[in-house]
C-alpha cells in the first residue's frame, strides 16, 4: 500500500509519507496489524480517554488517525466495553413505587390483555391476543393474523369476551399503541 501510494505520478495523491509513516490527512492505519485495536483502547479504555462515550472517542481517534469504517469499528468496540456496560447507567427516569392493583371481586370483571408476536404463520395466524382474567387466572388465547387494526380488535373481544362474561369493569395491558390509540 505504502509503495502504490508513494509512486504514483499521474495526478496528485490524497496519501503523502512521512518518516515511513502513510497519511491520508491523518494517519492512516493497515488492517493487518493490531494497531487498530491498540488505537481503540488507548483512546476509549486509558486513563486518557476515561471510558467517555461513542462522540468524544470519534473525536478524539478522527483529530489523529484513520481507515476504512472506522467510525463502525469504533462504535462497536464502545458498545462491547464490558467497563462501560457495567458501570454506565442508563438515561431514563427513575421508576418509582409499585403500585398493587386492586384484588377482584367478581370473575371476568377485570381482565389483563397482552399479545405474543413473532410466531411462525399457522393458517395465517402468527400473533396471540392473550386475554386474562384477574381473579380466576382463566385465560382465552385468541389466533390474529400479523397485521390487525384495533376496529378488528374491537369486534373479536366483543365475540369473544363481552358474548360470554359482559363487559369487564377494568382492563389492565402493556399500554401498546394499539390499545391507547385514538380508536
């Protein structure tokens, strides 16, 4: 690589050489060593780069050195550091007090709802509406094809639960953006 770059003569080249050393603006390192690697933990793990996140490492490697998707390299090696992984924390509020619900009175006066996705396609079905009642534990399982709307949802549960116990008073679900859309 170093030889092509130097004796090319045609035009004038982005590679320049120094001291044995190629340059693309920064110094451009070879895939066949571990330099790379070294690169990555000097300016992530060391005392220099502190275990910072993903930009202040980008920025750190770019002001110096380059190769080919080296952002993607550096990315990856910031998302495996098993010191990052342990001792970061995530940014998300904290959770609170869990609050007990209310022990039913009467079966199928309230139920839990919830779906299990990504199953394999069985007579066009590959979702199951789990319906669940609170008191009894009495579950319904309920076959849907992979794309539903909640019109569709709505007339299932009515043929389905509200034909045979009523109306429940509560639902308790994982607030899916289907149960909480504007339908």
């Amino acid at each position: 690589m170093l030889h092509a770059c130097t004796s090319s003569q045609q035009q004038p080249s982005l590679f320049s050489t120094t001291h044995g050393l190629l340059f693309f603006h920064q110094i451009f390192v070879p895939a066949s060593s571990n330099f790379r690697q070294r690169i990555m933990t000097e300016f992530h793990a060391s005392r220099y780069g502190g275990h910072s996140s993903i930009k202040p490492t980008l920025k750190r490697i770019a002001a110096s050195f380059y190769w080919p998707k080296w952002t993607r390299d550096v990315h990856r090696f910031v998302q495996q550091c098993s010191t990052c992984k342990k001792n970061k924390y995530m940014p998300t509020k904290t959770q609170g007090l869990l609050q007990p619900l209310p022990i039913p009175k009467q079966e199928w006066e309230d139920i839990s709802m919830d779906f299990i996705t990504h199953l394999p396609v069985s007579s066009g079905h590959s979702v199951i509406w789990v319906l669940c009642d609170r008191l009894t534990k009495y579950v319904h399982f309920i076959a849907l094809p992979t794309h539903f709307t909640a019109q569709q949802l709505a007339k299932r549960f009515s043929v389905e639960i509200c034909r045979l116990y009523g109306l429940p008073k509560t639902i308790v679900s994982d607030r899916d953006p289907l149960f909480v859309s504007t339908f």
